[in-house]
C-alpha cells in the first residue's frame, strides 16, 4: 500500500521562502498568519526567532486542526552585536542599517518551526540557524544607490544577500539559504513523512 503524501504548509508570504522551498523540490501551500509579533521582553536574535516562529506555526495550526498537515514557519533577523535590525521602516532606516553594518561581521538568524498536525493533536519542533555575513566597507554613494533600487525594504537588515547586495558581501559562515530567509537543508529530514 502506497503511503499518503503529506501536505506541507508554508506559513509566510515570502517570495524568497517560497522560492527556496521550490529550488529543493519541496510541494507545498502557503497559508499566511495574522499572528501578533510583538514582543514585550527583551529577548536574544536567536529566542526572538524562536519565539516568532513558535507562534506563527501555533497561529497557522488552529487552521489545520481537523487535517493532516506540517506547517512550516520562520522567521529572520540581522543582528550586530546584539543589536536587532529587522526591516527597515523607510529610506533614512534602511541608511543607517546599512551604515552600520559596513566594514563589520553580523550574524543572521532565523528561526523555523515545525507543526505536525495529525488526528486534532499538534506537536513542534523548532531551530534556530545563525550565519556570519561579512560586509565590505561601503561608501554613502553605495548606499543610497542600492536604496534607490527599492530592494532593501522588505528585508530584514536592508539587504538581500541574493540581489543586488551580493556585491556588498566579503564573505559568509554559514548556511546561505539562512540568510535568505529559511534553512531549507536543516529542515529536510523533517520534511520526510
């Protein structure tokens, strides 16, 4: 008997989400969560992410209660020093992202999520990825002409590692696609029924 194949769920509306999960062959849906991503406390990247995809996977599985489904959820910042960059707010944000984040080393985290929802019960399970980007010193000029471009405003940090910024990059450590925004390779042996 040939076994069913399971219905994977991608919690995000992220284009680079999707486009990682197709690059790997992965089938899947996207569903996208209204969750509430305040967070009151002050938390590390690294629990920050955790906990932002912990309750986008919950907020995702209320929908699926009575199927049988993994749900995928993320969630990405850029962090120096401590210090969270997330997307930028408008141009003048997106400057001073990029300004300090010139001529340094930054970590990447994200955060995914796992549901499994099988017969009404759910279970989780969840990673935290962190990658080192090192950036060349950038010149004001360089910056304002990649904000110019529009790129750096849906992205945490104001860069797209897989765009236009590829040319502000030294060198990374780490997962690539972490950077990008989920950490396909990490999750795979999860996303075998």
């Amino acid at each position: 008997m040939k076994s069913k194949k399971q219905t994977i769920i991608l919690a995000s509306q992220s284009p680079r989400r999707k486009e990682l999960l197709q690059k790997h062959g992965i089938d899947f849906s996207v569903f996208v969560t209204d969750c509430d991503e305040t967070v009151k406390e002050p938390l590390s990247p690294k629990e920050l992410v955790e906990e932002l995809s912990l309750r986008k996977a919950k907020s995702a599985a209320e929908h699926f209660i009575s199927e049988e489904v993994l749900i995928i959820a993320a969630d990405t910042v850029v962090a120096l020093e401590n210090e969270i960059f997330g997307k930028p707010k408008d141009a003048e944000d997106a400057f001073l992202m990029l300004s300090q984040l010139s001529a340094k080393a930054h970590s990447v985290f994200t955060g995914v999520t796992l549901a499994k929802v099988r017969e009404s019960e759910i279970s989780y399970q969840s990673i935290v990825c962190e990658t080192k980007v090192y950036f060349k010193p950038l010149t004001r000029e360089e910056i304002l002409e990649y904000i110019a471009t529009k790129e750096p405003f849906d992205k945490a940090g104001s860069y797209a590692i897989q765009g236009i910024a590829s040319k502000f990059v030294e060198s990374i450590e780490g997962d690539f696609d972490n950077v990008v925004g989920l950490p396909v390779t990490a999750i795979l042996p999860w996303l075998k029924p």
